[in-house]
C-alpha cells in the first residue's frame, strides 16, 4: 500500500512515478529554491493517492540527503549564495522540522486537516507572490 485505501500499483510503475516527481522537484527546487514538499506531496496525493500524512514523511525523508548540494555550487560559483544566511536557515529548519512533524503527527490532526492545512498554506503564497511584492 502507499498508505492509502487505494489498490496497490505495480511496484516498477510506483518506482518509475517516484523518480519523476523527485526529477520535477529537484528541476523546481534548483531553479526556484522551493521546497520538495511544494511539488512532491502533492504529486504523491494526487498522482499515487498516498495518504497526506504519509506523502510529507516521505517527502521529508527524501530530504535527509543534502540534495541541494549541486545546486549550491552552481549559485555560489555565479555569486548568488550567501553560505552563512544558508546555515542559519538550515538551523531553523532543523528546529522548525521537527516542531512541524511533532504536530502533524498528533491524533487529533487527520490527514484531511492536513490536506486543508496545506492546501491554504498554498494559495496563501501563491496570492502573496501574484498580488502583493
């Protein structure tokens, strides 16, 4: 399963969808800075019909790895990173994380709240970045 109530795919097919939003994330977190779970979670969701709960520890767990590493190198050699505002935000995503995790994995927040949750967190930023500077 994927945890989800949703039949069970083929696991070549699951792999072959998985490295596909991996690849579309990691093209959108090079060339916007985003985060994976921006594209990932609800590729996962909509695409795999994982349950909302189980798609963020996934997607979080795809992002243990310095993953960014390679893009790093590519905005610092064009003199575009600032090493020491990327360790303090590291530091806070480190603390913020898991926070993040300790809530969403309390029994009172369902994986559909969870999906509301996300789902305004979105259009929030998105109307930030169409209407506002």
């Amino acid at each position: 399963m994927l945890g989800s109530d949703t039949e069970e795919k083929p696991m070549s097919n699951v792999v072959v969808q998985l490295l596909v939003i991996g690849l579309v994330a990691g093209v959108a977190g090079g060339m916007f800075g985003i985060g994976g779970g921006a594209i990932m979670v609800p590729a996962m969701v909509l695409l795999l019909g994982m349950d909302q709960k189980f798609a963020t520890g996934t997607s979080v767990a795809a992002q243990i790895l310095p993953i960014g590493l390679f893009a790093a190198i590519v905005y610092q050699r064009n003199g575009n990173l600032n090493p020491w505002h990327a360790l303090y935000i590291a530091i806070g995503l480190l603390i913020g994380n898991l926070f993040g995790a300790l809530v969403a994995n309390q029994p009172y927040i369902s994986s559909e709240m969870m999906k509301k949750l996300y789902g305004v967190f979105l259009f929030v930023i998105g109307g930030r970045y169409l209407f506002f500077r």
